[in-house]
C-alpha cells in the first residue's frame, strides 16, 4: 500500500490513483467469474455427456444443476466484463486514444466471441426438455469454444502490454500500425496457455470443494463422489500442468521485463549465481527478513546454475516497480501453486496404490480450501504480472501516469463500485447457497417464487434421495 | 466509399441492432416495474422471464461490439466521448449491471421477499440505461463533445435535447418490448395478459409519438446540423418512422399482435438509422467526421474483417436462437 501510494507523486494526473485501485478492483472481481465462463462449460459437458451417454441420471442431474449455477455467474460475468469495456475508455483515455488502433483487434475478435457465448448460453440454459437431448448437448460446444478463444483475445491484450509490438514511434507518432502482429505478439501463447490453466484450477477446486464440504457434512452418496470427481480431475490435470507453463512463461523475463524479475525475487543487486529469496521485505534499499537458498534463483529464472539475475541497481529508480507488493505477489502465487501440485499428485499416487483420499477428513479438509487458494494465487499472479509492470502501462513505450485522465472525481466511482460489487457478491452467495439448500430439500426445478401457481411440465430426471 | 465509412457503417449497424434487441429488454422492465402486487403481476412477471430470459445475454453483446469497435477504429473520438460523457456513461453501465444482476439473482431467488427486491432493482435499472444512453447520444448528435474531449461533465448532457431524447429512449424501448410481450403472451394463449399488455402498450405508444415531437422541437431550435439533415437527407426516414408508429398502433387496436411488432420495429428502426444519415459525414457533430477520426489502415481492414466474420458466425446463430424460441416447444412451459 505505502508502495502504491508513494508511485502517485503530486505531478500525477488526478484521475491516476483511483483509476488504478479501480481497474484492480473490476478486473480482479470479472476475473473470477470469467474463469467460470471458461471452464465450467467444459466440466458441465462431460457431466452431461456422461448422462445421456452412459443413462446416468445422476451425472445428468449435476450437468442439470451445474447449468442452473452457471446461468447465475455467467450473468453477472457479463455485467462485470461491461464494466470493463467502458472503463478502458473512462479510465485510460491516454492509452485508448493513443494505442486504441493497435490493441482494439483483439478486443473486437473478444466481442465477436462474447456473441457466439451469450448465444448457445441462453439455446443451452433455456433447452433442457426443449430440444432433442443429443443436440442440446452439443450447445455447449460452441459455448466452450467461444469462451477459450474469448480469453485468449484478452490475454494478448495484456501481454501486449508486457511486450508491446506491431507498431512504431516515430517523432512521438505511433506508426506502421499492424494490429495482428500487436495479438500475436512474444508471449501471448504462453501468457493465455497459463491463464487458461488457471482458470481450470480455480473452477475445478472450487466445485469439487463444494462437494467435499457435502461429503464433510456426512453426504457421501453418488452425487456427491460424481460431484467432486468429474471437477478434480480436470484441476488435478490443470494443477501439474501450471508450474510449468509459469516457469517457461517466466523464462524470458530477463530480457523481456528485467526490472520486473528483480522484484520478484527481491534482487538489489545483480548477482551470478543468484539466490532464491523466500519472503522479505525492502526497505530503503535493504532486504531483511529474506531465506536465502544459494543458486536457485539462477536456476529458477534463467535455467541455469550460474547465469545473473538482473538487479534493480541496473535500473533506472523512476522505472522501479513497487517491490514489495511484486515480490509477496509473486511468491504467494508459486507458493500455492506448487502446494497444490503436490497435493495432486499426491491424491493420485495414493488413488493408484488403491485407496481413496476422499474418505479422509483431512484430505476433505484440504480439497475445500483448495478452491479458495487457486483463486488467491490467480489474483497474486495478476498483481505480479501488472504491478511489476509498473510504472509502465504499456512496457517501455507509455508510463501509467500519461494513460490517465484528470478527473478527481473517479473516487466516488471507486466508492461506488466497491459497495455494488460487494452487494452482488453477497447476493450470488445468497442466491447460491439458496440453490442448494432447495436442492437437498428435493425440489428439482426451483420455480421462482412469483409464478403463478400453475403445474409446469418440465424435464426433471429422476431424482435421488439426497443431493446437493 | 472509404475504409472509414465502411468501418463507422458496420459500427452504426450494430448500433441499431443493439437500440432494436436491446431496447426491447429493456423496455420489458417498465412493464415488469408497473405490473402491480405480486398476485397479480405473476402472469406477466413469468412472462418477462420468459421472453427476454434466453436472449438477453446475446442482445447485451451488440454494445460491447459498438464499443470496441468505435475505440479500435476512432480511437481519439472514443476517448473524447468517454472523457466528456463519463457521468451519463456511467449511470448507464450502473443501470446494465443492475439490470443484469438482478434479473439473475430474481429468477433463483428463494423467497418472494428476496425476489421482490431483486425484480424492483432489474425494472428500475431497466429504464435508467437506456435513459442515460439516449441522453448521450443526444449530446454527441447535438454537437456537444468537443474534438479534445474537455467538455463539461455537466453542461454538455444537461440540455433539453439530451434529457429529452433519454426519454424518447425510455419510451421507445417499451413500446417495442410492449409489442413483443403483446405477441409472445398471444403465442401462449394467454389471453388476458395479452390483453392488458396490448391497451398498456397502446398507451406508451401514444406517449412515445409525444415525447418524439418534444425532442424534435427542441433538436430543431438546439441542434442545427442535426436538424437540417433530420429535415433534408433523412426526412425519408423520418416519415417511414411515422407511418412505422402508426401503423403498429392500428394493428395493435385491431389485435394483429404479431404484425403491430414490426410496425413498432420499423418505428424505432428508421428513427435511428435516419439519425445516423443525419449526422453524417460527422463522427463527433461539428467537431470531427468520420474520416478524420479514423485510426490505422491496416486495423480498419482488419475491422472489417472481424465485421465479416460476424455476419458468418454471429448472424445465424442469432438467427437459430430467435427462431427457437419462437417454437411451440419454447413458447409452452
Ligand atoms: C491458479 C493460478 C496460478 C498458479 C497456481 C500459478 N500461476 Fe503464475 N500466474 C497466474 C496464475 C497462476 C495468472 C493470474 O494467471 C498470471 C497473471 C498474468 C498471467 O497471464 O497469468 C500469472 C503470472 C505468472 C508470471 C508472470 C508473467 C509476466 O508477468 O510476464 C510468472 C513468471 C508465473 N505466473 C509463473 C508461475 C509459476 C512458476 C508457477 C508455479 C507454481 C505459477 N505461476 C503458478
Ligand atoms: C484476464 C482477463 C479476462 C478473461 C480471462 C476474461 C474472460 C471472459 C469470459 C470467459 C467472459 C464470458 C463470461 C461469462 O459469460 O460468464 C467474459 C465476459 C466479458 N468480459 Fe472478460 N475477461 C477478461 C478481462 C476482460 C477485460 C480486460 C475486458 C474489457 C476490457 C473484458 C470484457 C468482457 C466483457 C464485455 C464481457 C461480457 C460479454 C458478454 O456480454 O457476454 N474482460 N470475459
Ligand atoms: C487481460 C486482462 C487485463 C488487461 C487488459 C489489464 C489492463 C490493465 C490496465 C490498462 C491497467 C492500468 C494501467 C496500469 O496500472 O498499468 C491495469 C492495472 C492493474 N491491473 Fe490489469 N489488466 C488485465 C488483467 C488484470 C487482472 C485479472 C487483475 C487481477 C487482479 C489485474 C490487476 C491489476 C492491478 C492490481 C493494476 C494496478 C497496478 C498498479 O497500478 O500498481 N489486471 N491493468
């Protein structure tokens, strides 16, 4: 915090400060529920695959409720992702006035993508019993396919901004625009490839913590097993597959953004080999507090046992990141990370070696906390990712402070949008959590509660004794 | 015709779209809003649910297309607008938050108290979107943002002619969704509802024919580029909007529910387009045309490609999605 205040001198532009705290605040709320967006409909096919394929009518029920749910987030995923298209105009109006020609492609694609979503979204919520079943689930193809490629136009956005190409700046005059070389640009692959990842373990964790909190609960019966299984399996995949996608994305960091890499590992000096530093904290040019493991930061960050890692002594101190912030970041989001591959491939040694972890309190235990933890290294990774950027908005070409507008009044915006979205989040809680609680009382087709009072034909699998 | 025109043409279509679709979500909540106690305004509460629930999401995104297509093609008169027009803007995207927010969280909603809650803020914010929209258009037609973007976040909305096309947009967006309501509850044989939805819709019908006079009074006296292309090169467009409203007027009296909707969209249609025809060549009124906000070549082209790509991928599976729910299977549950 002292970190971000003390980036917002007096001859910043007004607009600059609360302009910052609030696309933190929208991205870092529409991120979540964008996760949701892109890898639910993969989990929700497989369930219902399974059901019509197999007769299965508890994999069915879950694809039929997991619908429900995602209709709900998806929702306010919407509203929330609005929020941003306006703000990248209200908020940057230097960088969209400027830059808007070169990185408007990808966004434009995004909304061509958004389409085909929103589509098959509603022909899938609204078709169950309404279409023939085969065919219903083929909605949702298109529906995850549209919601990847959605993600990926966003994400070159951003690592445009990390690595800025597809246009040059001749005399203060942005020229030789080629928006497609700004989309494909260094690392846009690798930079969508570990969002997507993400974006699997925070969904998957999450649902499957939702069933281990049932089987906690003493709920133990099909429905819940299906439950947690179908998602863990896809996070399980994710899980051990994001270590290492961040670290080729991280591999060229030393060229690509080298004041960033110092604050990730805390790094005053250049040093060879470098060190890897775990925890610690800056102040005025001192480190205190970090454990020093010899060598690993060479290994870590450059693939090799001796190769520097840049200080932040080779830069210049108006082009610092804030260090502090970066480095907690960055170490929160591998620290989780790698915590929760191992818990993976833990499960599965044990799993192969024939026993079963979900009958294990602990492991329970673990499992539902693992959905809030994959959604605190994705927001630590973003805050690595755009504060280490810093005082860059886009990397060595435009400072954040020219991006800004001027106007003071963007604190009653950021006021304003704290307290709604802190109303919706409780709301969706509200609302979720009523879902559920209605759904183990046996209701299958949550009726709203100001229909007429008329028998509504519906299609409704069988249902079992007990859900949730 | 130009790069240019040819990339503000594919935007001002989406536009229209969005005014169309759009508009008729929105306008559902004023229904919605003046539908009484919630015995009832059961009926046509499940009916807004109905109609507007599997199409909104995908009606939402025409806005999100004219956004980043205005940013990505006339960057520097994107972020004049947005600078100039932040207050109006943002009560808007308040509005289409709540809106969307609340639809979702009623439709789920365990208890009538809770849904209550959520349907009067889905109706409220239902019409200040479109309020705030039409008040922003109003000022970007009547000249009021300037080239640099430094115009006043207050004065340049706060005229007659910006207030009074919020409201032209207001009571357009309900008639339309007056007469697509009208329709599905006829489709559904529901009689009475049908009933009340057509003489209510009458009702905002005749209103919005006033409120549209008002505006033009005013745009008259207050904006003189528009008007003289409103009255020269767009009077066309003007007429076919009146014959439009009337039309669905009669066709409403005479309970021709199905035909009074295109009636109404032609109505609401050829206003807006006869308003782009007007403005034109500016982008900004009296302050920039098109072709001097255009942004890069090679990114136009690559617009319209994108533009392309839409009307191959979007447009039919828009179109199956209208189409299904229009089926009887959709419309009886
Ligand atoms: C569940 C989420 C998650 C997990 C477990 C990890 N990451 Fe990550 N990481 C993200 C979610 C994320 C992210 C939020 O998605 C970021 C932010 C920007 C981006 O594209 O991905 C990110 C950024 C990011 C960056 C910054 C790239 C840049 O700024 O250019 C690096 C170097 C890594 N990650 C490396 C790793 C490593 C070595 C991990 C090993 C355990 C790891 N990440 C786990
Ligand atoms: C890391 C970043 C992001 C990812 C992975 C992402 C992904 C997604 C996904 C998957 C959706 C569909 C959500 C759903 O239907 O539930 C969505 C919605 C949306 N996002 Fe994001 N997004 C990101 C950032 C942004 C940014 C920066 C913007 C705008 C500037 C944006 C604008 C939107 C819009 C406008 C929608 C709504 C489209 C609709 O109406 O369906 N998103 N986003
Ligand atoms: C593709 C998606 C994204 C785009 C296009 C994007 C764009 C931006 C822009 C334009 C800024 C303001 C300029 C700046 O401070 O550099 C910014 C700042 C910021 N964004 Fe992102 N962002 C994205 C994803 C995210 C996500 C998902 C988070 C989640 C937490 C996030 C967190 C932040 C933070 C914390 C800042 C403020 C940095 C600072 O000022 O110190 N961003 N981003």
């Amino acid at each position: 915090m002292i970190d971000l205040l003390s980036l917002a001198t007096a001859v910043d532009p007004e607009g600059l400060l609360p302009a910052r705290q609030q696309m933190a605040l929208s991205l870092g709320w529409h991120i979540i529920l964008a996760c949701f967006g892109v890898a639910f409909p993969a989990m929700i096919f497989v369930a219902h695959w399974r059901g019509i394929a197999r007769g299965d009518v508890v994999a069915l029920r879950l694809a039929q409720r997991w619908a429900k749910v995602s209709a709900v987030l998806f929702a306010i995923g919407a509203v929330s992702g609005t929020v941003l298209s306006f703000e990248m105009g209200l908020l940057w109006p230097g960088l969209m006035g400027e830059f808007g020609d070169v990185l408007g492609l990808p966004f434009a694609l995004e909304g061509l993508s958004f389409f085909v979503e929103a589509i098959f979204l509603g022909i899938y919520l609204y078709g169950w019993g309404r279409m023939p079943p085969r065919r219903h689930l083929l909605m949702v193809v298109p529906m995850a396919v549209a919601g990847v490629v959605g993600t990926f136009c966003v994400i070159s956005v951003n690592a445009w901004m990390n690595a800025p190409s597809g246009f040059r700046i001749v005399d203060g005059q942005v020229v030789d625009v080629d928006p497609w070389a700004a989309m494909f640009n260094d690392i846009v692959v690798l930079q969508f490839a570990h969002m997507w990842v993400a974006a699997y373990m925070v969904v998957g964790f999450t649902i499957a913590g939702v069933y281990a909190v049932g089987m906690l609960r003493g709920r133990r019966d099909r429905h819940h097993r299906l439950g947690f299984a179908i998602p863990f399996v896809f996070a399980s995949i994710a899980a051990v597959a994001q270590p290492v996608i961040g670290h080729l994305l991280g591999g060229d960091l030393s060229d690509r953004q080298p004041a960033k890499l110092a604050a990730f590992e805390l790094a005053t000096t250049t040093e060879a080999p470098a060190p890897l530093r775990i925890g610690g904290v800056l102040v005025d040019g001192e480190v205190y507090g970090a454990i020093e493991i010899p060598r690993l930061g060479s290994i870590i960050a450059r693939n090799s046992l001796t190769a520097p890692v840049p200080g932040l002594d080779t830069i210049p101190p108006e082009n610092h990141p804030p260090v502090n912030i970066t480095h907690w970041a960055f170490q929160t989001m591998v620290g989780i990370g790698t915590l929760l591959a191992l818990a993976v491939v833990l499960y599965w040694i044990v799993r192969w070696r024939g026993h079963d972890l979900r009958d294990r309190r602990w492991f329970l235990r673990f499992a539902a906390a693992a959905g809030p933890l994959a959604v605190l290294a994705m927001e630590a990774g973003w805050i690595a990712t755009e504060v280490g950027r810093q005082p860059w908005i886009v990397y060595g070409v435009m400072r954040t402070s020219e991006a800004a507008g001027s106007n003071s009044g963007l604190w009653w915006l950021l006021g304003t949008t704290a307290v709604i979205y802190t109303a919706m989040t409780a709301a969706a809680v509200t609302v979720l959590r009523s879902m559920a609680r209605r759904w183990r009382e046996g209701q299958q087709e949550l009726p709203s509660p100001y229909a007429p009072q008329e028998p509504n034909r519906h299609y409704d699998p069988p249902s079992g004794s007990e859900s949730s | 015709m130009t790069l240019a025109v040819a990339v503000a043409g594919a935007m001002f279509i989406g536009l229209v779209a969005y005014a169309i679709l759009g508009g008729a979500d929105f306008g559902s909540g004023f229904y919605d809003l003046t539908a009484g106690s919630t015995s009832r305004g059961a009926e046509l509460r499940t009916q807004v649910d109905h109609s507007i629930g599997p199409v909104w999401e995908a009606n939402h995104v025409w806005l999100i297309y004219v956004l980043v297509t205005w940013w990505t093609a006339f960057p520097e008169a994107f972020a004049a607008a947005m600078s100039t027009l932040i207050v109006p803007l943002l009560f808007a995207l308040l509005g289409i938050v709540l809106r969307g927010a609340g639809f979702a969280f009623r439709k789920y909603s365990a208890t009538i108290g809770q849904a209550r809650l959520y349907g009067a803020i889905f109706a409220g914010s239902s019409l200040i979107a479109p309020f705030f929209l039409g008040a922003a258009a109003g000022a970007v037609a009547s000249g009021r943002v300037p080239a640099d973007g430094d115009g006043n976040v207050w004065t340049s909305w706060i005229t007659i002619t910006s207030l009074s096309v919020g409201a032209v947009a207001v009571a357009s967006c309900a008639f339309l969704a007056g007469t697509f309501l009208t329709a599905d509850a006829v489709r559904a044989s529901r009689e009475q509802l049908a009933e009340q939805l057509r003489r209510r819709t009458i009702g905002v019908g005749l209103l919005t024919g006033a409120l549209v006079l008002g505006a033009l009074a005013s745009i008259a006296q207050d904006a003189p580029t528009l008007a003289e292309g409103l009255t020269g090169r767009a009077a066309p467009l003007i007429g076919t909007s009146i014959i439009g409203g009337f039309l669905s007027l009669i066709l409403l009296w005479c309970r021709r529910s199905g035909a009074a909707r295109f009636g109404a969209l032609l109505a609401v249609g050829s206003v807006i387009v006869g308003w782009g025809i007007a403005q034109y060549p500016w982008l900004l009124v009296d302050e920039v045309t098109i072709a001097e906000a255009a942004g890069a070549p090679a990114t136009l082209q690559s617009l319209l490609v994108v533009a392309a790509l839409a009307g191959i991928i979007v447009l039919p599976a828009l179109a199956y999605l209208f189409r299904l729910t229009q089926t009887d299977a959709w419309t009886h549950h």
